[in-house]
C-alpha cells in the first residue's frame, strides 16, 4: 500500500477523540516545541521499518525517525531481539553491568576523541556535564557557544539556540523564560562559519573561557571548508577546550562521527540518539585526563564532578545500542545510508527548480530539508531568512500525502528503500504544486 493511497483515508473518531483529549492533558497537546497543522496532526498507533501507522490505520514513509535515534528504522529485528532477551533479565540496575561495558569500549573504538565515557539519559544532560567537565579542567567559567546551536533544554544550552531579536555578537539572548539573568554574564555567541568573528572573540576572553561548543554540523548548515580546523586551531592556541556535540552527528555522518567526517578532533563530545537505538541514552566522552573528576575518588578534592542519574547506564539502551553500531559497522552501511540521502537531495533539488519556487536543498545527505530562499545559508541569520510559513505548509502538504518530517529536517534510515525515494518525490512534487506561488502565506 503505497504512501500516496494514504491521501483517501480519513481520521478516525477514535483519532479524534485522543488529539483532544492530549490537548487536554498535554500542554498544547504536544510532548515538545513542535506542532504540527490542525489538519495534519495524528496519533501514532505503531512503526515498522521505514514507516509509521497511526491510530486510523494510515502509512506515513517517515523521516523523523523519533528526532535521529532510529537509524534502522523502527523495530529493528536485531534491536528487537537484543532488548527481548535483555529485559528477561531486569529493566535496569543502576550498577555496572556488561552491556554498558561493552558500549563504553565500542564508542571509545569509534569516536577519536574517546577514552573514556559517562553516561547520561539525555543529549541536553550530555552537554550539560561535558560543559561542567570544561570548567573544571579550565577553572573559568565563560562558554562561547554558536546562534542557532541547539545543545539541549538547560540553560546554558537555551541561550541564542533560536532567537527571535538576535542581538549584536557576543552578547546572547534566552530562548526559554525562567532562566537566570546571571547566566547571559556566562555565555558569548558567535556567528556559525565565521572565523574572523570568532578568533576576535575568542581572542577577547580567552582569560575567562573554559571551552567553546559546537555542533559540527549545525541543525542544517554544513561547516564551510576550513571552519572546524580553523576552530580547533584557535580554541588550542589559547588553550580553551573544544566541546563537540555529536548528539546528532555520532556515527550518523560516519561510524567516527562528524569527528571522523570533517576530520577535526575536539577535546570532548556529547553524543546521544543512535548510540542508544531508541532508548533513553547518551554519554560524554574525551581523554582520561578531562574525564577523571568524575571519578568517586575525587570526592572532596574540590574537582569532583557530581553526576548519577536513575537510568544512566541501563543494559536495555545498551544493548540497543550495540545492535544498532553492529549494523552499521556491516560494509557498505554508510554507502547506502548516505546514497539513498543524495538521491533524496538531488530529486528535491530538481522538483523546486521544476516547480519555479525560490528553494534549495541544505543539508548533508543523511540530514537535511528543503528552504525556501535562494541566498546562500551558512549561518544562523541566513537560515530564518527563509521563508518559515512556506516551509511549514509544505511539510502539511506532505503529511496528507503520507510521508511525514520534522518542521526543518529530515533524517535519512537504513531502511529507506528505492521505492519509499520515488514515493517520497512524488508527493514533494504534488506538495510543491499545491503551495502557493506568492512569498504571503496566511
């Protein structure tokens, strides 16, 4: 049944009957930031492979595979059958365990910059304690981190990561209420792709910087040639720490991460998403030296570094993880991965050209969207000057044609086969067709 057919269906009473009663239990009925169209919206029944079910029985081919973590798709037979013979044996344990040994080991193979590792549940906890980590070997207290870089929901992560009124470089602006003003004191922003900017800075408070984070490859924008070695340059030259947050890019872009991809080595990274195949799970990891205060036998030396959560470590994200990195560690993995991306890309690119609206493809192949502006988009501001209510009708357009994707992004699997590309396109080129042709959208 193909994806397109899915357009005849309607949403069920029952379907109905539970979008309202999320909104009445849910803050806005959702679980995030992002909603989709009234018309658009749905409810999740079950997922299969490359595709997603909702409560009315419709086929969605879906690339937002749950926000990256999915890169099998869902329900992986090797995942599925790891996790079953896991749970017979208990559901966590808070305690050391052979699985998150073995994870530990396999990242520190992986990730050049790894060798060791703490775990957390969440990316944001990730570069939360891989900041921490920074200023306790620095003993500063300043961030600089990029406008638009989103590293999670704590505060520090919450400063510039989408700001509406962007103030003048280096000063940020909270993206979330209830964060202290005292914070704003801590962070400096940079503009994404611009050496320049960024050594002056840099240069400026080197005195009070304990690292700089980044995401290598930041939400849709490529790093442009020469911008992360110039960055590693820089931040080693003043002896300021260099943080990657990998929560995305960790072996999405490579089995190395974007670390092996761009070729540039930062001191530590937060990485999360695939390395937990679909379970709560993500880690910090750098040189023993920046890795040490976790240590327990540090308590009460003043570099400690305090972390423990309930389910960090647990045996049935780590084995889910390991069947995960497994399955990309079989030959041509990356190939196909990255392939069935470039087709995707190239068929976009062709579509807004055929269908005369001013868009281009932005992305590397395993995550990326199409904008709607023709300026080149390297940064941050670059980026919002695309055309927002274009792009969200068109990712409405695309879910009543059966094939579903974040606001801005799209995530590449395994599983996506030639059929769900060709399938995919079709419905791009009818819901290219339907968008209005004027930049005014209501």
């Amino acid at each position: 049944r193909c994806a397109m057919a899915e357009t005849t269906r309607t949403r069920s009473a029952r379907e109905t009957e539970l979008l309202e009663r999320a909104k009445r239990r849910l803050p806005g009925g959702v679980l995030g930031t992002a909603r989709y169209a009234a018309d658009a919206a749905f409810v999740v029944k079950h997922g299969t492979g490359s595709k997603i079910y909702d409560v009315s029985g419709r086929e969605y081919i879906d690339y937002v595979l749950a926000s990256g973590p999915l890169i099998l798709g869902h329900a992986h037979p090797a995942v599925v059958a790891a996790v079953r013979e896991q749970i017979e044996g208990g559901s966590t344990y808070f305690m050391v365990n052979e699985p998150i040994i073995q994870l530990a080991e396999e990242i520190c193979r992986a990730m050049p910059c790894a060798e060791q590792v703490r775990f957390t549940s969440t990316g944001s906890e990730a570069t939360f304690f891989a900041l921490r980590v920074a200023r306790t070997f620095r003993k500063r207290d300043k961030i600089l981190k990029f406008e638009g870089g989103y590293h999670g929901a704590h505060d520090y992560g919450m400063m510039s990561s989408a700001p509406r009124s962007p103030k003048a470089f280096p000063a940020p602006v909270p993206d979330s209420s209830g964060i202290p003003h005292s914070i704003e004191a801590e962070v400096l922003i940079a503009p994404y792709n611009d050496l320049g900017t960024v050594e002056g800075i840099i240069a400026a408070h080197a005195d009070e910087l304990a690292a700089v984070i980044v995401e290598p490859f930041q939400r849709l924008v490529p790093p442009q040639p020469g911008f992360l070695q110039g960055l590693r340059e820089i931040t080693r030259r003043h002896g300021v720490l260099l943080v990657f947050d990998e929560v995305v890019t960790g072996f999405r872009l490579a089995y190395g991460g974007a670390q092996q991809y761009y070729g540039v080595v930062p001191d530590l990274a937060a990485i999360g998403k695939i390395v937990g195949g679909g379970f709560p799970l993500a880690a910090v990891c750098g040189a023993e030296e920046l890795m040490r205060p976790f240590d327990p036998q540090y308590d009460g030396t003043g570099d400690f570094i305090s972390q423990s959560g309930t389910l960090n470590g647990n045996p049935i994200a780590a084995v889910a993880g390991l069947a995960t990195l497994a399955e990309l560690r079989k030959p041509g993995a990356y190939d196909t991965l990255h392939g069935t991306g470039k087709r995707l890309m190239a068929g976009l690119t062709e579509l807004a050209h055929k269908a005369g609206l001013p868009a281009q493809v932005v992305g590397e192949p395993v995550v990326f969207d199409l904008l709607f502006t023709e300026e080149p988009v390297v940064d941050y501001r670059s980026l919002q000057k695309a055309d927002g209510a274009r792009g969200k009708a068109f990712t409405t357009e695309l879910i009543k044609r059966g094939v579903v994707k974040n606001s801005q992004k799209m995530y590449v699997s395994l599983v996506h086969s030639a059929e769900d590309v060709a399938t995919t396109l079709q419905a791009c080129e009818d819901a290219l067709r339907a968008l209005p042709k004027t930049k005014a959208l209501a």
